[in-house]
C-alpha cells in the first residue's frame, strides 16, 4: 500500500435541488410561491464526506459514476473548486439527483431520481483494486455500484466504513455494507432499539467500531463492547438545515481515527462537525477546517 491517499470515497456523487418550503409534510395546493429561491447544486452523501475530509486536511480521493450532463460537470466543478481528487466513470443513466425539501426548522424530504442508477451498475474492479491499494482507508456509500465491489475492497485489506443512514435495522440491502466494514454509521431515527442494531452489527461483522447518531440527542458509541452515549455539542449558530450532518459526523470522526485518537474523541469531533453542518444551508456546501474544528473540541472539553 502507497498511503498515497488517506481516505478513498466511493460512490455517492450526485446533486440536489432545494427547495425550502413552509412546512413539513408539505399539504396539497395547487401551487405554491417559493420566495427563497430553487436551486441546484452539487453534493450528495458521498460529494459532502469528501468534501468533510478534505476541509481537514486529509488526501482524498472520489470514485464514482457521473454523466456526460449539466449535473455531473456541477460534481466535477466542485471537486476541482476543493482540490479533491475525482475518478468519474461514465455513466450513460446520467448522474444522479434529487430535490430536497427543506422545512423552516431544518428538516428534509428527499426524492430521489433512481432513473439514473441501476441494480446492475458496475465500478471497475481494476480502478477499484489499485485505488483501493493506494489508500490508508475506503469510506463506502450506500449504493448498487458500491455493494458490487464490497468483495474487492475486503481483498485488498484495507479498512472499510460505511454509513447506513436511516437503516431499520431489517432491511436486507443495507447487511452487506453493515457486515462488511469495520467502522459503521447509521443514524438511530429509524432504530426502535439501537443498541440491541449496534451490537447486532458488530457481532455478526466486521465492525470494531459503530456509531448511531441522535440528531440533538447526540449518539451512541459502541467501542470494545460498551456502549457509551456521546453528548450532543451545541451549533455555533442557528440551525437552518440537517442535510449532511450526519456525513459531517463521518468525515470528522474518521479524521480523529486516523489520527490516531480514541473512540470518544473521533465521536466529539463527529458532534462538533454535524451541529456546524446544520448551521450551513442547503443551498451551499462548506465543511468545518481542522483549525476550527481542533478549537472546538478544546473548548468543549476545557
């Protein structure tokens, strides 16, 4: 292994077009005035953890399918604005999107365009392989392309994590991802019992670490065995939107991991990276700088 990269990103590149609306679920009209604007911007799941990493300081490196299309040169735009390394496999589909609807008090439904991806969708295994070999660490999004190539990424020996966002807990698409990686995201909005998910993944997988996120209740961590809660940190500003919190948390906590730092710690960058996240606007995507997020975490724990 080169250790040329820190983290390999695969999957999950696409856009969003946000629209706020004034209340969530949204109730039937014929039409509705949106005086904020609709607007269309690059950055999905695996567009806002790389761009988390990258904002601390680490060597990052995207891998994913894009089209030919407006959308895939706005992913493309913003990994070039970022100076994060992207490898764009074509994909004739056309690159992914969704709208976001955005309520007053951050919260968000998304619709997604699955036009656009395929159960049969395929990264290369050769691209995979060698930039999987070159990398200290491979952070895998949820998606069809990236359970095929779950196989090459356990051999090559690399660390995998992975985020299952609002898994059930019984949804047979998300085991091959939880049973595969050895650091685990999953959010616990969907978990009738979290802890008894948490220890299920690491009991029956790979996990040595998981990590359950609780929105303003902060999250559980499940390290050597014991499960800890994770206070929530408090955002340095009002919340305006919840989108890519939970990839904010991922990145800052792999940044600790690979620095070396304990379980808790990688969890307090996490809190502290997800609460700026909610502070940023849906319409924008930005990321906490390790010097901020360092500062923070001094500050909070004194």
């Amino acid at each position: 292994m080169s250790g040329g990269i820190d983290v390999l990103v695969l999957g999950g590149a696409g856009v969003d077009t946000i629209v706020y609306v004034p209340e969530l679920p949204l109730p039937y009209a014929d039409s509705y005035m949106i005086d904020s604007g609709i607007r269309t911007r690059a950055g999905q799941t695996g567009d806002f953890v790389a761009l988390g990493l990258g904002a601390l300081g680490l060597r990052t490196h995207h891998l994913d399918l894009l089209g030919d299309d407006p959308e895939g040169d706005l992913v493309r735009a913003l990994h070039r604005d970022r100076g994060i390394a992207l490898t764009a496999v074509p994909q004739p589909a056309g690159t992914k999107r969704a709208v976001n609807l955005v309520g007053p008090d951050g919260r968000r439904l998304s619709l997604y365009d699955t036009s656009r991806a395929h159960a049969d969708d395929r990264l290369p295994e050769a691209t995979v392989r060698t930039l999987a070999e070159s990398s200290r660490h491979v952070h895998v999004s949820l998606t069809h392309p990236c359970a095929h190539a779950l196989p090459v990424l356990r051999e090559t020996g690399v660390p995998l994590s992975t985020d299952l966002h609002d898994w059930d807990g019984e949804n047979a698409y998300h085991e091959p991802f939880a049973l595969a990686a050895d650091i685990v995201f999953v959010s616990a909005a969907a978990l009738t019992d979290p802890e008894r998910t948490m220890r299920r993944i690491a009991e029956r997988g790979r996990a040595r670490l998981v990590v359950a996120t609780a929105g303003a209740e902060g999250a559980y961590l499940l390290a050597d065995g014991d499960l800890t809660r994770v206070p929530a940190v408090a955002p340095p500003a009002p919340v305006v939107d919840s989108n890519g919190a939970g990839d904010a948390f991922a990145a800052a906590f792999l940044f600790g991991h690979l620095g070396g730092e304990p379980p808790h710690r990688c969890a307090l960058y996490g809190a502290i990276a997800g609460a700026h996240a909610c502070t940023v606007p849906s319409t924008e995507a930005d990321a906490i700088g390790r010097r901020e997020l360092l500062a923070r975490a001094a500050a909070t724990t004194g």
